[in-house]
C-alpha cells in the first residue's frame, strides 16, 4: 500500500494503513486524533496520507515530506 487513508465512518473518523490495521477515533477530535495517528505511523515508513470524503474522494493529501 502507499498511502494511509482517513476517512469518515460511523460518526468518527477510521484510519485504513492495511486490512485488520484500522483504528477508529470518535468523539469532537476524532479526525485531529486520526490525523496524528496517520502521522506518527507515516513516519516509520513514508507513505502519503489521504484525507477522504464519505464518498470515497480525495479531499486533501499530505506527502512524506511534509
């Protein structure tokens, strides 16, 4: 997999970095929560993150480098 996505799931926010790895948050910060999730693990193995929409868009995507 190359990316790590975020996406909205049940009133929170899941995070799918591969199958059976996929923490979900809930909550008023779930997708800060997420988003910190998803940045921690990026760094041990340089992958991009995308944010997506309940449809399954692209709404925004962060490189490993940044």
């Amino acid at each position: 997999m190359t990316a790590i996505d975020l996406k909205p799931h049940r009133g929170g926010w899941k995070v799918f970095e591969a199958p059976g790895v996929e923490p979900f948050f809930i909550g008023a910060t779930a997708k800060d929560q997420a988003l910190g999730y998803a940045k921690h693990r990026q760094r041990s193995n340089s992958r991009s993150i995308r944010i997506l929409d309940s449809t399954g868009s692209i709404i925004e995507s962060i490189d490993p480098s940044t």
